[in-house]
C-alpha cells in the first residue's frame, strides 16, 4: 500500500511541472526573388531546399545568419494557387504575417514546438545499473 501513496506524489509533482518546449526544423527556404503586390504586401518568390513549408507554420527569417524576426506564414502559393505545403525541390511564393522586409537571399527557417510531458527523472540518473 505505501507504493500507491509515493505513485500518487509523484503523479502530483509531475502534474505540477511546465511541459518542455523544443523547436524542431521542418524545413528551409530560400529567398530568390520580390514581388510587390500593392493589396498584398512584398511576396517572397522562394525556393524549398530541405524539408517542407506548410501554411500557418512558425517561421524564422535569417540575414547574414542573424535571426531578424520570427513570426508565422501568412500566405502560401504554389504556380498562383494557394498551397497547404510544398516540398523540398519546388518553389512557392509566400509572406510573413505583419513582416514585409524581406530581401533576396535571406533564408526562412521553418520550425514547430513540441511539447515534451515532463517526467521526475533526471537524465543520466534513471534506473542505471551500477557497476
């Protein structure tokens, strides 16, 4: 029975711990050419060179490997149709939300949290066996 009382503790502490947030790259995008639409702002002509850009993803825009602003997608299109994503190897035109200075070779860093459940554990101190 003391086993159910220290299980039932430590589900509370565990309850009681902030999740862990880590960011994880899905893709890259590069820059290659403006275009400036007076309704819609400044369109990144761009290339997907690794991963995957999906609509309404977080986005972090990189100059000279510096990050200038991280914001989310606003709009995704593919050959003048909206897109939901495009792959690595095809282009697509794109904005930023509330973000119009972008400029031709800077790179988009496409990323999504996670959420890790925390756990009681210290890393490296689980159930080892000790030698």
């Amino acid at each position: 029975m003391p086993t159910m009382a220290i299980d039932d503790v430590k589900k509370a502490m565990v309850g009681m711990l902030a999740p862990v947030l880590r960011e994880k790259v899905v893709g890259r995008v590069e820059i290659r050419k403006l275009f400036n639409i007076p309704k819609a702002g400044t369109i990144a002509g761009s290339f997907v060179t690794e991963g995957k850009v999906a609509r309404k993803s977080q986005v972090r825009l990189v100059r000279d490997s510096v990050v200038v602003y991280t914001g989310k997608i606003g709009s995704l299109r593919r050959m003048k149709d909206d897109a939901s994503e495009v792959a690595a190897g095809y282009e697509c035109g794109l904005t930023i939300e509330n973000y119009n200075d972008v400029r031709e070779g800077d790179v988009i860093e496409v990323f999504e949290v996670e959420s890790i459940a925390p756990t009681l554990e210290m890393p490296g101190t689980g159930n080892q066996a000790r030698r």
